[in-house]
C-alpha cells in the first residue's frame, strides 16, 4: 500500500498484496483451529455446552446415533473457536491493507471500534447461552405429546444451539455497521430517527426468524436489546455525523487552496 493517502499504488500490486494477506489470514484460522481442537478436547467442550438443556432432560442424556457425532460437535466448536483465537491476525493483516490508505484521525478510531466489535459479539454470545437459549428450550419441550418419547439427539442439539449464539453474536454488531454507513454517508441520524417505528418491526420480525421457539419470552429477549442496540446506534450515528460536518469545511478550503495554487501563473 502507498505511505500516505492520495497516492495509489498499481492495482496488481494491491491484488498481490491482498493475496499475501489472505495466505496469512488462512493459515492463522488453521493454526487457531488446531489449538482450538486441543483445548476443547482437554476441557469437555460438550459437557459444557449441554448445561442449557441438562435440567430439562429429568435425568436423561443427549443421544447419538453416529460414531463421529462427538468428533463433529468437537470440530465445529474448535471451527468457531479458531476463528476467535486468530482475529487478532486477522484484524492485523486487515489494518496492514487498509492503514495506509487512511488519514491520521481515521486511524484513531479504529482501535476503539475494534474493541467494540468484540465487546458486542462476546455480549450477544452470552445474552444468548445464558438467557435465551434456555428460555428457548424450556419453550420447546413444554410442548409434550404422550404419543412421543422424547430422545434429543446431540448433534442436532449443540448445531442448534452453536447457530443461535452465533448469531447473536453477529446482530449484536448492528451499531459497528452502522456506524460504518454513516462514516461512508450512506446514511444520517436524521434517516434513523425518522424510521424508528419501522425499525421496532424489523427488531421483531428478525427476533421471530432468530428464535425459532417464537415463544414470546425469547422474542422478547432479543428483540429488547435489538432495539436498544438501535438507539445506541443513532448516537453513534449522530456522534460520528457531527465530527464528519466539522471536518468537511476544512477539506473543502484545502481543496479550494490547492485548486487556487494549481491555477496561479508561475
């Protein structure tokens, strides 16, 4: 990438570039899967995933049907795992393409939105193990039928429940983006105030597809925070919009100056 912006590099040379960025960035999510692996296997990863639903089972256990059931719920926790453990190279490798390209009070801000990407993530991940997902389940096998015996399978189980909390995790990232719209104008807090009431529909609407219970306590125990998260945004919108407007008079005398200077005779 070029030392300051303004001045561009050739564009195969931002692709070869992007490419050795990629290499790294793939072999960190190797290497943090690896590890994730052999962590999870000394700490009984299953055993602690299955606390949501162990006080609804009476006694029972989560069956298997398949020999590698254990080694797949293994392997796609260390999956979610490595990719955890290996954002830090990744967010380096992603702030080495893109830092040279950005001006000295872009780069102060990203520290501060990266660490409130994690917090958020690690936020909506709890939000979702400890409060919805067992609202969730209680919901679910509320609903008995004596003409069925109930046998949860594990791997449907912890698929279902590594899905929600993920998820989770990536809605709670609602005020990074946007937050990021607004940096890029593509949106103003004027546009979000204006559609809160629609925005209160789409926090239902997109608590009902997350929650598959569609019972009202887990509904409702996203889509509260959901909107939450979007007020917080619009303060954030509003912050990052009032610091957009006061630099732009600044560039704008900065390019009449320089238009002035290019016209100027020698």
């Amino acid at each position: 990438m070029s030392e300051a912006p303004g001045q561009e590099m050739p564009f195969l040379d931002h692709l070869e570039e992007l490419r050795k960025r990629l290499f790294w960035i793939a072999g960190a999510i190797l290497i943090g899967i690896v590890i994730g692996f052999a962590l999870l296997s000394k700490l009984d990863i299953i055993r602690l995933l299955e606390r949501p639903i162990l006080p609804l089972l009476h006694g029972q256990k989560l069956i298997y049907t398949h020999p590698g059931t254990c080694f797949h719920i293994l392997l796609r926790a260390s999956l979610v795992l490595g990719l955890i453990l290996a954002s830090p190279i990744i967010v380096g490798q992603i702030w080495g393409f893109l830092a040279p390209a950005l001006y000295a009070h872009e780069k102060r801000v990203v520290i501060p939105v990266l660490t409130s990407m994690v917090a958020l993530f690690l936020a909506g991940v709890s939000l979702s193990y400890f409060v919805v997902l067992p609202l969730t389940l209680r919901f679910l096998m509320s609903i008995e039928s004596t003409a069925l015996t109930p046998m949860i399978s594990a791997t449907e189980y912890f698929d279902f429940a590594i899905s929600m909390c993920l998820a989770f995790g990536l809605v709670f990232e609602v005020p990074i983006a946007i937050l990021a719209l607004t940096a890029l104008g593509l949106i103003t807090p004027q546009f979000l105030s204006k559609y809160r009431r629609h925005a209160i529909i789409i926090c239902l609407t997109a608590a009902a597809f997350i929650t598959p219970g569609a019972d009202p306590y887990s509904l409702f125990a996203l889509a509260i925070p959901l909107y939450v998260l979007y007020e917080l945004s619009v303060f954030v919108a509003l912050f990052a919009y009032r610091r957009r407007e006061k630099r732009r008079p600044l560039s704008d005398t900065d390019d009449s100056t320089a238009h002035h200077s290019a016209r100027a005779p020698a």
